[in-house]
C-alpha cells in the first residue's frame, strides 16, 4: 500500500477517547466510496527540478455545471502550465477551475487534467483537496507500487492481442448498403477525427463519445480497440492539397487546446478506461519535413513554413504526451510507406526526425507505442514476384524505374526494417507497427501470377508487380486497386497488427474543384486528366474520375477495392 493511501486511512479514522480507551474506526471499502468525492494526484515524471502531475476528480454528488479544485503545497512547488483545467496560484495555494469543453460533471463523472510544475528539495504531495468547498478523500496511488490494487493498470505489448476492434456503425451502413458491401461491413476500420467539429460530430453524426459508447456496448465481456486518426495539425499535409486541413500553420495554440484538449479530456473519462484506445499520430506531416523541404525538387514553400516553424514537431509532440499520459492509450505515429521513405536519404533522418517529435513538448519514447506505414495509402503488403536483391542480366532490380534505388519493394519489409531503424534511432525496443491494408490488395484480373519477362530489368519488374500503379508516388484514388489482407493481430515478426485505419470507400480528395468549409483543397494529383509532377515522376495521376471530397462516400472507388480484392472476397 502506498504511503499516501495510508495517510488517507488515518486521516479518515474516527478517533474517539472513551475513560481511557482510544478506539480506532477505519472506514470500508464503502464508506471510502460514499465521501462526496474523490480526487487522484499523481506525479507521473519527475525530474531535478521539475515535474508532471495528472489529477482526476470523480464526483459522488449532485451533477454540476461548472467546478474547481483547491489544494495547497507543503513545500515551493510552483504550477507552470497545466491542460484541461484553468490552473491558478496565489502562494501555496493552487485552483484548477474547469475549461468551458469540461464544464458538465455528472453524478458519478469525472474528469482528469494535468500540468507541470517545479520544486527544489521536497515534492510531497498535497494531503488535503476540495471540490467546490467540499473535502474530499485522497485516491494518490503510487505508480510504482505494483502492491497497490488501485494502481493504473499496466499497458499489453499489443492492444490487438487477444482483443476485438471496434466495428464502426457509420461506415458499416454504408459498406452494407452498397451491392455485395455486406461481405465486408462488419469489418473493423479507424475513425477519423480531421477537425475540431469532428470531435462531437458533424452534420448530426457520431461524435467522440458516440463511438466510444457504442465501443463499449460491441465490448462486452471482451478486449476492445477503438483506433482513432488524430488528424489537424496546423498547415495540415503541406504537399497535397486534397486534404489541407482548418488550421493555418501558426495556429499550433488553437491545436492544443480545442483539438487535443478536448480529445484528451474525453479519453480520460474513467468511463472508457477499459477500452483499448489506439491513436494514429497525424498522417502525412513529419515525412513530408523530410522529402518535400529545402532544395529538394519536391519541396513546397507550405512545409519548408512547417519546418521553419516547428509546429508539426510541436503538435505531434503535445499529441503524444497528453494522450500518452491516459493509462489505456496506444500511440502510433504515422511512418509514411515505403514509397515515401525507404530511399537512403529519407530512411535514417525520417527516424531521428521522428524520436526530435517524441521527445518534444513534455513526450516521451514512453509514450509511443509503435508506429504505422501505409496509412490511406496503396503499397502492396509483399510483392512475391521480385526482391530488392534480384538482378537481370547483370542489372540490379533497384535500377529499374519503378524501384528507382530505393531499399525496399513491399510494405511489410519496409515496416519491419524500419521499425529497426527506430529502435537504433532511441526508440524502446518493444515498439509495435501497425500496416494499412485496407487498399493495397491488388488482386482482379490484372494482378500477374509470376515474375515479368526477364527481357529487362523493367520488364521483369513490372511484368510481376502486384502494385498497378502508374508510378509509386500516386496516391488518390487509385484505379485498378483492392481490398488487402482483412484486419489482423499479430500478422508478422515485430508487427502488431495489420489494420483497415483508411475506411475504404472514402475517397482521397476529389477529382475537381469543390466549394466546401472543411478547409479541403483540389489537388490535381485526384484529377484524372493530370500529367503529373515532380513527386510522381511527371508521370499521369491514375486517379479514378468523379470523385468527391476527402473522406466522402465514394461508391465506385468502395465496388472496385471489392471487385480487387486479394485475398479475394468471398
């Protein structure tokens, strides 16, 4: 037991003295429950100077529509800046007041935020706390204490490991609802938080807490994942217009507190404690800093703005270690795909790159659970046909067009060498990655059931490809692609779980400009009549015609990946 949960017992006691006789009365379990409520300090990390606090109140009353926390401090501690709360302090004495997004605190609710702060000598923690002038009891388990039943529980190396995944109703009613989408609608795919607005719902849909109730409700007596994209970065996705996001690029301040704030206080929720929570990191933004900056022919002015401002570091990082301090939260970070970063010049700076990320704005390697690659995009999972090793008449299978030099043909081969690449860059060793299979199936009438000719190196390469398209950098709605490898844990040596993060049948952008308030531009990289750019070699999009915005409904594009499924459907 703990030394502050002792302290807790006797601060509780009855003491009563009777003709000499001390009687001692220590309340039950029950009558522990029954005090109007009850508050959990705990110091996460600590360090020389300063620490990291998380708290989390649960009220035992009445409702209410606003609240504040009181305590006071034996020693100098000094708060310096908290999230989810309005944290003021007069001397010792400390108020953490609720945010407007955290005002409601139901009977039974509660509701969790943190901060960071300094000390020199000492730092006890508080012994007595109020809510709204009423004493409460004090839950401050010590995380260390693997004795304590109240400790926080402890992570599993997978989250996918003996556990179902979260199957969700909206996009499980329109897969249902296309011809033959029944054989896949009770598929488990990601839910995308890509705004603000996103987080309680748009247009009368499912909001956070929805998908979450409704989690727990598909749960049962079972192991849950809920996998979420966490998706709005500021200057969102600089090279690709299709899916810009709300946020322009210095806006990383309206980031962290009406995006991740929110997000963060909503997982919090003891409520959801049993469910598996797995977080995508923000796709297609710290690669970009890699291959699309400086005097790269790539390189566009958005992301050298980004890389000059650091706002993609800083937000990832805010990410990480506001939901990588909720107990049953999973972060993966995005790792592009094997076509983005498995060239020499991309593959070691992209991992340095991302351990700057995870160890920026108070996150750290402990907060990252793992990483994942292919994500909404087309990489097949292995091409059977050719190695990166083979050669053809002397001349290496890097030289052909399609490898263009680069390490790596598939995507699990990738994912698994650069999972490597993390640990050697600071990563923990047991770090996990997740592959999106939900589009790069590549099978129908065109996927080639052996190698190509051995004519050329070109024709031996792309005679066998199960990849189709026109060139590696094409990544909106690709013709001629399908459903891959259906959801999965544990699929392969070092990879947690094989995922359908993308909902197929969403599209990637739209084909022609659309007036929209989502903050979606039109990239010509979706418009089938594009001849291309430097990213795809100039080579044509080999985007499907008619589509609609980022994220919509795009039927033909969802009756294609079916129609190309490998393994096929059934």
């Amino acid at each position: 037991m703990s030394r502050t949960r002792t302290a807790l017992l006797a601060a509780l006691a009855l003491i009563a003295a009777s003709a000499g006789t001390a009687v001692a009365v220590v309340p039950s379990d029950t009558s522990l429950a029954a005090v109007p409520c009850a508050v959990d300090y705990k110091v996460q990390n600590q360090w020389d100077t300063g620490f990291t606090a998380a708290v989390t109140v649960t009220n035992n009353s009445a409702a209410k529509s606003s609240w504040a926390v009181k305590w006071s401090y034996a020693g100098n501690q000094k708060v310096t800046s908290g999230w989810n709360a309005k944290i003021t302090q007069s001397g010792a004495a400390v108020t953490a007041a609720n945010e407007t997004y955290n005002a409601t605190l139901g009977a039974g609710g509660s509701v969790s935020f943190g901060f960071n702060g300094t000390y020199s000598g000492s730092n006890a923690v508080p012994t007595a706390f109020t809510l709204d002038g009423v004493t409460c009891n004090v839950d401050s388990t010590d995380p260390t204490d693997p004795t304590d039943p109240t400790g926080p529980g402890t992570k599993v190396d997978n989250p996918y490991s003996g556990a179902k995944v979260y199957v969700n109703p909206e996009w499980s009613a329109k897969a249902a609802a296309e011809p033959g989408g029944s054989r896949v609608s009770n598929q488990p795919t990601g839910v995308w938080l890509d705004r603000i607005a996103a987080i309680n719902g748009v247009s009368g849909g499912m909001g956070l807490r929805d998908h979450l109730d409704a989690a727990l409700q598909q749960k049962g007596s079972n192991e849950e994942v809920v996998q979420l994209v966490i998706y709005d970065l500021p200057g969102r996705d600089c090279a690709a217009l299709a899916s810009n996001g709300e946020l322009g690029p210095t806006e990383i301040d309206k980031y962290k507190s009406q995006f991740i704030d929110p997000i963060a206080a909503i997982l919090s929720d003891s409520k959801y404690s049993a469910l598996r929570i797995v977080t995508t990191i923000e796709i297609d933004s710290l690669p970009n800093l890699v291959t699309n900056t400086g005097s790269r022919a790539t390189a566009t002015p958005q992301c050298d703005t980004m890389l000059a401002n650091g706002n993609y570091v800083k937000g990832v990082g805010y990410a990480l270690a506001k939901l990588g301090a909720i107990p049953n939260v999973y972060n993966y970070i995005d790792a592009g795909h094997h076509g983005w970063l498995g060239w020499d010049d991309n593959f070691a700076p992209s991992a340095t790159l991302f351990h700057q990320a995870a160890t920026s704005e108070g996150a750290t390697v402990d907060d990252v659970q793992g990483f994942i690659t292919n994500t909404a995009n087309y990489s097949a999972l292995k091409e059977n046909n050719f190695t990166v090793n083979d050669t053809v008449g002397g001349t290496s299978v890097r030289q052909s067009k399609w490898v263009d030099w680069n390490r790596y043909v598939d995507e699990q081969s990738y994912a698994q060498a650069f999972r490597n690449q993390l640990v050697s860059a600071g990563f923990n060793s047991d770090i996990g990655m997740l592959i999106d299979t939900s589009r790069n199936g590549w099978g129908g009438t065109a996927r080639p059931t052996g190698p190509g000719a051995t004519t050329s190196v070109d024709t031996y390469v792309d005679g066998g490809r199960y990849d189709r398209r026109i060139h590696i950098g094409n990544w909106c709605n690709q013709s001629g692609a399908g459903l891959g490898e259906r959801p999965q844990a544990a699929p392969a040596a070092g990879i947690d779980a094989y995922v359908w993060m993308k909902p197929p049948g969403e599209s990637d952008g739209s084909s022609t400009a659309i007036a929209n308030d989502e903050g979606k531009g039109f990239d010509r990289m979706c418009d089938p009549t594009y001849t291309g750019n430097a990213r795809n070699g100039n080579n044509m999009s080999g985007a499907l015609p008619n589509a609609p915005l980022s994220g919509h409904w795009f039927s033909a594009q969802f009756q294609q990946l079916m129609q190309n499924a490998y393994p096929p459907l059934g």
